[in-house]
C-alpha cells in the first residue's frame, strides 16, 4: 500500500491516507516524547521497535475476540489500519498505583489496586490531558453513553487479557492507556500499545521496562522495550512485510 498524503502527525507517529480512503498508513517515528511534548528525543530503533510490538499485541487481541483497528505491517515502520473516527478520550487502566495516581492522590508508589482503577482523560497537550469523567463526555458530545460504557467494558477486557500474556513472561502490566474509534458505527480499539503507552515492570526486580525509563531519564530506553519483545516470544530480527497478513 503506497504511501498518500499525511493526514496527521502525531508526537510519535504520522498518519498517512492511502489509496483505500477506508485505510490509513501509520508510521512509527523515532521520536520519544515525554510530559506533553516538553521533552523530545530520537531514540534508535524505537519506531520498528514499537512497530513490531504494536502489531503483535492487537494480534494477539483480535485472537482474543477485541476489535481492532490494526491491519497489517507494512514495513519496519510502518502498519496498515483501518480509518476511523477517534473518540478524544484517554482510557486509563491501572493495576498498581505509580505516577500521575501518586502525585494526585498521595498514594504510596507500588500499592496493588484491587479492583484496578479505571481514568478518562481529555487528549489536548495544551491542557495536560486533564482528567475527565463521564458527564463531560456526555455533556460536551465526545461520545454516547452506549460508547462510554463499551469503552470501560473493552479496556478491562484488554487488561485481563494483557496482564495475564505480560504475567506469563514474569512482567507486570502496571497501567496502560487506549483510545478507540468509530468503524461502520461499531466502536474499535485504535491507536497503538507499545512500552510507550503502558507501564512494564520486572515482576521479581521491578526494574522498568516502558517510558517511564525516558521520563526519568534511566537509559537504555529501547533496550529495555526489545527486551519485553524478547520476553514476550517476539523476534524483532525476521522481515516484517506481510507476516501479519
Ligand atoms: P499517568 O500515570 O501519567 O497518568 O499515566 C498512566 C498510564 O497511561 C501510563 O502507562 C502512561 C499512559 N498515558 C499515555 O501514554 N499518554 C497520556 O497522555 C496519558 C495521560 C497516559
């Protein structure tokens, strides 16, 4: 699929339409990006990197019945994916307390949260992503109360199915962040999940294997994502074109 126009850039990706107008290209940059676009690097490999493991993680939900909007690889890069209309919200999940929980609310780094706590937050930079609850979403038009509810009931889905794939290779899935779209009036999961959108630990040493590495400035940033590729059976050394066909 040839490359068409970019419909968008993003602090991580670009989009690109492409000659299926129900299909868009994604490109995976480089770029690392941290406190709302503050802090900005390029990180080798970490486009094919989060690519690679982006592709294997919808896979791997779309064999565990979640709808998404991925298609297939299309190079290192890049991945096919279906267009669809992104609802603004942020879905957080979280399984253990750690950053922005922490600050807010005084909890102690680490704790278990059992039942996991669930967050939306708008998706604007500008403001900081603030926090938001269902009545803004209700109230400002961003989705329908039937989207809201499907939104909460797939994210908890993903979260069964992720923290029990991550458990199985000895990582913790501490807490990650979705966002979905509308396709043919059927709400899907979009986006991408990769180490730069979740958080990852070492389930004996706690060592941090996602972002928050960059954050707080840790090193080995892209190390310890193709590590959790690694753990997680991916081999991010075989061609990438058309294996998730
Ligand atoms: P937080 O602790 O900063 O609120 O982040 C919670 C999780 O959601 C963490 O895994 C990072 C992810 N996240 C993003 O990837 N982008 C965002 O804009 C936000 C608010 C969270």
């Amino acid at each position: 699929m040839n490359r068409g126009e970019i419909l968008y850039s993003g602090k991580a990706k670009s989009v690109f339409l492409t000659e299926d107008p129900d299909k868009l290209l994604l490109e995976f940059r480089n770029d690392t990006s941290a406190f709302d676009g503050e802090k900005v690097e390029q990180l080798a490999r970490k486009g094919m990197v989060n690519n690679r493991f982006n592709a294997f993680i919808m896979g791997h939900l779309e064999r565990q019945g979640v709808s998404t909007h991925f298609d297939a690889l299309c190079g290192d890069n890049e991945s096919l994916v279906k267009r669809l209309d992104m609802i603004p919200v942020e879905c957080v999940v979280r399984n253990m307390a750690t950053g922005s929980l922490c600050r807010r609310l005084g909890i102690e780094d680490g704790v278990d949260l059992d039942p996991p706590v669930f967050e939306f937050f708008l998706k604007n930079d500008q403001l900081h992503d603030p926090m938001i609850n269902e009545y803004h979403i209700d109230s400002f038009g961003w989705a329908t109360a039937e989207e809201v509810g499907e939104m909460k009931r797939q994210t908890f889905e993903v979260n069964k199915i992720l923290k029990a794939l991550f458990l199985d290779s000895g990582m913790l899935l501490i807490d990650f962040k979705l966002e979905f779209g509308r396709c043919d009036g059927k709400l899907m999961l979009g986006d991408e999940f990769t180490p730069d959108g979740c958080r990852i630990w070492d389930k004996e040493t706690r060592k941090k294997l996602d972002k928050d590495r960059f954050r707080q400035g840790l090193g080995s940033v892209v190390e310890a994502y193709e590590e959790v590729a690694h753990r997680l059976g991916l081999d991010l050394s075989s061609p990438a074109i058309g294996e998730s066909d």
